[in-house]
C-alpha cells in the first residue's frame, strides 16, 4: 500500500499481494468452515453463511504463487487473469477495465479494474473493494530495498476475503445486490510525493464508472486485513464522508464479539482507495485498514513495504474476523437501503 509515504508527506492526511492447486469454488477449503474454523463459536448470526477463513487464506497463498503482482510483471498478468476466471466461477456478470496509466515515475503501466456482480438488478446495491496489485520496491526493507513486495497482507488478504465471500454471495443470495471491484495500480506510489500518485485504478474507475449510472447505497475498502493482532481503527475520511456506516460495520463486529481487531478510536485520515471512491464517484465509502499511530512510527505493521510481507504474517482469526463481520452485515441489512 501506498499509503505511509504518501499519507505522512501530507500533514492534513497523515498518510494517504509452485502455484497450489485452487480449492474447488463450491466448497471451503476444508469441513472445518462449517464448523466457524477459528475454533471457537463467535460470529454465527441470523442466516449469514459461515465465512471460511481457510478458504480465504488459500486464496492469499493462491496469489502469492504468482509472485508479486506489479503492473507490466508476467505475475501480474496471470494472477490478474485468475482473478477474472475465479470470479467468473461465481457470477457471470464480470467487467473487466483494462486501461494504461501513467505512473510518477513516468512509466505506461497496464492494469486492470475487476467488478463481479451479483444480483445487478437490485437496486439496493452495497460495494467491497480491494486492491490486488503490490507495491514494486520494498523501501522500507532494511536489506532488500528495491525488490518488490510479495504483498499477502498488502493486497492479498483484501482480495481473498472478497473471493471467498463471492464464493457464498452465489451459494446463498443476500437480500441486497453486491458488486465486488478489485483495483489495480494501487501501489505505484511515489513514497516521498504526493498521495494521487497511488491509487491509480480506483481513480480511474471512479472517473470512468464501468456500468453506466453506477451508484452503491455504501461501500468498504479492505486493506491490509489478514495480519495478526491487526486493529482497524475509525478512519478519518470514512468518518467524513460515510460515518453510519463506521457504526454500523463496528458494531456489528463488537456484536460478534471482534472488539479487540475493531478498535472504537478515530484516527487521522489516510489516503487510500476510498478516498477517491468518496470525492469523485460521490458512493459513500469507508476503509477497513490495519493502521494504529500508537504501534510504532508508521502506524502499520513492521511487514509494511517490506519483503517480510509473506504468507507467514497472516492469521486466520483475523481473517475469520473481517469476513465474518462483513458476511453478517450484509445478510442482515435492510432490502430497503
């Protein structure tokens, strides 16, 4: 993610993922899913499938298989063309912009934005985004700093919990229509610049709605929801521009009993995808991101833009967390947005 650099740059905002085979889509990864895989019983509620977090979590090994997914990479391309095909696998109603950017530094960069919907014809629409690109260079690697990052926390786990739910959204319809959007070019950022040098594909997509007249009643970023011990705290612009839906998502999860990973302290703004989903496609947005200032200097992990962020960073309880949060929230709102 971009956002250190280009968030602590700004003093207002603060600061702005051998392939394994893929577990068959009709199925979690494993009987325990059924059985909430965590190991205990929190997070059953109403008629929400059970959210796998081993499903999600083969989903982030999945992509790391590909290596890291920096645009022009041959990694990219075919993670970005599983993505599509996974989807697929759920909903045939998948849109693909592909569009060349510009880069800070200059370069045409190739990416592509993912939207898989389900239900389009209701109009009572709610939006789940996440980025599936990784940052090119590790700058804050204190020994590999120009090498890219593998990005399972940064990217990765975002983008499992969404492909896991959409695995449930077609098994068992929510009351509400869903769009799924996977941005790319999210992490080419310069890290001393300015932050609209991140977030290329959801300035893009925002700008240039694939579906004409396109409107979600809200939405909700993912970034950076798999590491351990992660605390989302209230975000500074999804309380500006979509505070209800702080409350309603935080409340959910106190209800579900994730009160230590939903954490009741608000926090500066940070420039992500949302904050353009917010001023450009005026959708009410809000982001769900490890980010705490308190923990040390940057507010993030210590695995933030470095080759630390692997596969072995992510917990499972944490990504039992999210998406079972999410899954409850939407098979319990209202058919009347």
């Amino acid at each position: 993610m971009r956002k250190t650099f280009s968030i602590l740059s700004m003093a207002a905002l603060l600061l702005a993922c051998g392939p394994k085979e893929s577990p068959d889509p009709k199925k979690p990864a494993n009987d325990t899913a059924k059985h909430n895989n965590t190991g205990n019983n929190t997070g059953v509620v109403g008629t929400a499938p059970v959210f796998s977090a081993d499903s999600a979590y083969a989903m982030i090994e999945k992509q790391l298989s590909f290596g890291p997914r920096v645009p022009n990479s041959k990694g990219h391309v075919a993670c970005g063309d599983f993505l599509i095909a996974r989807l697929k696998q759920f909903t045939p109603d998948v849109i693909v912009q592909s569009t060349t950017v510009i880069a800070y530094t200059g370069e045409s960069l190739r990416i592509r934005n993912i939207m898989a919907r389900f239900d389009k014809d209701n109009t009572n629409r709610i939006a789940l985004f996440a980025h599936w690109d990784t940052r090119p260079f590790a700058d804050r690697d204190k020994e590999n700093p120009k090498q890219p990052v593998m990005g399972a926390d940064d990217g990765g786990s975002g983008v499992a919990v969404l492909l896991e739910m959409a695995r449930l959204l077609q098994l068992n319809p929510p009351p509400v229509g869903v769009d799924i959007v996977l941005f790319d070019g999210e992490d080419y950022g310069d890290a001393g610049g300015k932050p609209e040098t991140y977030c290329l594909g959801s300035q893009y997509w925002s700008k240039n709605l694939p579906v004409p007249g396109y409107y979600a009643k809200y939405g909700i970023l993912l970034d950076m929801v798999g590491a351990a011990n992660a605390r989302f705290c209230k975000e500074g612009w999804s309380l500006k521009y979509a505070s209800s839906v702080v409350e309603k998502v935080w409340n959910m999860a106190h209800s579900l009993g994730f009160g230590n990973y939903f954490i009741m302290k608000q926090i500066d703004p940070i420039t992500d995808d949302h904050y353009f989903v917010n001023t450009i496609a005026r959708i009410p947005t809000i982001d769900i991101i490890n980010f705490d200032p308190d923990v040390n200097e940057v507010g993030f992990g210590d695995h933030w833009h470095t080759r630390k962020d692997d596969i072995s960073i992510i917990d499972k309880q944490t990504l039992h967390a999210v998406g079972t949060t999410l899954m409850n929230l939407i098979y319990t709102e209202s058919t009347n947005l």
